[in-house]
C-alpha cells in the first residue's frame, strides 16, 4: 500500500511537472501576459487610477472580486479553525487530566 | 488546605497562582521588556504599511498579518491570558466579520450610487474635496478592511491551535 501511494504521488509530480513545460519562461517578454496585459496596464493605471503602485492597483481595482473573495476565503479560514477546534468544556486538572476517562 | 509556619500571614492569591500547570515556564524579564518596547512600533509599522498600500509597496494583507503577529508576539512573550484579557474573543470575531463587510460594503456603495459592484470612481461625491483620487482612496477603504479581517482571523487562528480552543493556556 505504501508503494502504490508512492507511485501514485510520483505519477502525479511528474504529470505536473511535464504541464509546467508548456508555462512561458519567467519573464518572456512575448508570453501571452506580456504581449497583451502588461502593456495595458503599464500604459493606463496612472491616468485611470492615479495610483503609482501597480501592484495594488492590479490588486484592489482591476481583480476587485478576486481580492474580495481572497479575504472571504480568509474569513473562512478563521471561521473554520473556530468551529472545528474551540472547546467550551473546562480544562480537566487533577487526576483526570493524567489518565483521561474513556 | 494549606499550612503555613506563621498563622498571622494572609495569602494573597497573585498572578502566580493562576498557571500552577506542568507545562508553564515563566517568561523571561528579557524577553517581556524587549517585546512590551517593540510591540508598539510593530503595530505603527503595520499601519503604516496599510496605510501606505496604495503608494509604496504593502497592502492589507501585508499589515494586517505584521498587526496579527505583533499581538501574537504579546501571547508568546507573556502569556495567552495576557493576551486574551486585551483582546478578546468577541472582538476578534466582530473584527474578522467587519473587515469582509467593508469591503463589500464599499463595492454595494458604488452600486447604490448608481455604478456597477467595486467601481470606486461613482463614489466621488462622498469626497467633494479630492475627486481625481477618488479610486486611490476607495482601494485605500478596501485595503483597510482586508487588514482588519486578516489580522483578526491571524489572531483566531493562533489562539485556537495554541490551546487546543480552550483559550486558557497554551504556549
């Protein structure tokens, strides 16, 4: 059983790594992003924002909804660590706490 | 029941008494001077780093999570109660929910003035005296409440997994 996991996780590395070969190099300046996005807003953010740092731009503005939903996904997290791990029973002391009743 | 040689001594039940657990070691003098100097300064700074989101590099996530961990840095160099006495659970839950409904908030503001969900620029007359950066400071209101929601789910998480959710003791 071991073995059958091992090979599945290799199977499955090596799948993504054979789909990273087909990625644009880093930075390529003719990657489809390059080519297309990146001169758009490399050339409009100042007069349609008016805000020198791209990135938040980029962030807050144009990928509104997606930021939107990363702090919901935040807020989930939060709320999920609350739910699956607070515990309102009082701390066990004493004899209890050693040997724990089954 | 305790005994004690002199029966006229009154035993003032302090702080101490309070973590007479296995686990618990008192923390050091050095370690609590140095974290009580530099918590402030790691809380201005990530202010600062919100504040500043839109000009310089940083942002909401960023100085939310440097706020969570100076309040953190506050539960590992006293102790939890420490922190839980200032900061307690039902504020960091409001907190958590508050910073997502700022940001919505914001974006179902710009639809009621007329624009469509997360467009900043149709909030323009709400600050008559700065139209042109009108998208500036709707991201800057966003960025805010991304801050507040991430510091306060930091916080929650932390407390959560250090005491096991009893929120009494833990590291």
């Amino acid at each position: 059983m071991k073995f059958l996991g091992f090979v599945i996780v290799c199977l499955t590395g090596g799948l993504l790594l054979y789909g990273t070969m087909d990625l644009p190099d880093w930075g390529d300046p003719a990657s489809p992003a390059s080519t297309h996005l990146s001169d758009y807003y490399i050339e409009h953010i100042m007069e349609e924002t008016r805000v020198p740092n791209l990135v938040t731009a980029v962030l807050a503005d144009y990928r509104g909804y997606d930021t939107m939903f990363e702090t919901a996904v935040v807020f989930c997290a939060g709320l999920a660590c609350f739910l699956l791990l607070r515990d309102f029973r009082p701390k066990k002391t004493g004899i209890s706490a050693i040997f724990p009743r089954v | 029941m305790l005994h004690v040689k002199n029966p006229g001594t009154r035993i003032i039940p302090g702080n101490e008494f309070e973590h007479m657990d296995r686990e618990w070691v008192p923390s050091d003098r050095i370690i609590k001077t140095v974290c009580r100097i530099l918590i402030p300064f790691i809380q201005i700074y990530a202010l600062y780093v919100v504040a500043h989101g839109d000009f310089s590099p940083g942002g909401g996530f960023q100085g939310g999570v440097i706020f969570g961990s100076s309040l953190i840095l506050m539960a590992i160099s006293y102790n939890l109660k420490t922190l839980m006495k200032r900061v307690t659970e039902k504020f960091l839950s409001i907190f958590a929910a508050t910073g997502v409904l700022i940001y919505v908030g914001l974006g179902v503001l710009a639809m009621i003035m007329g624009g469509r969900f997360l467009d900043y620029s149709m909030l323009a007359p709400l600050v008559p005296w700065d139209p042109g950066h009108i998208r500036a400071l709707g991201m800057l209101g966003v960025e805010i409440g991304v801050g507040i929601a991430v510091m306060a789910v930091m916080v929650i998480i932390y407390v959560n997994i250090v005491s096991e959710g009893r929120h009494d003791e833990g590291l």
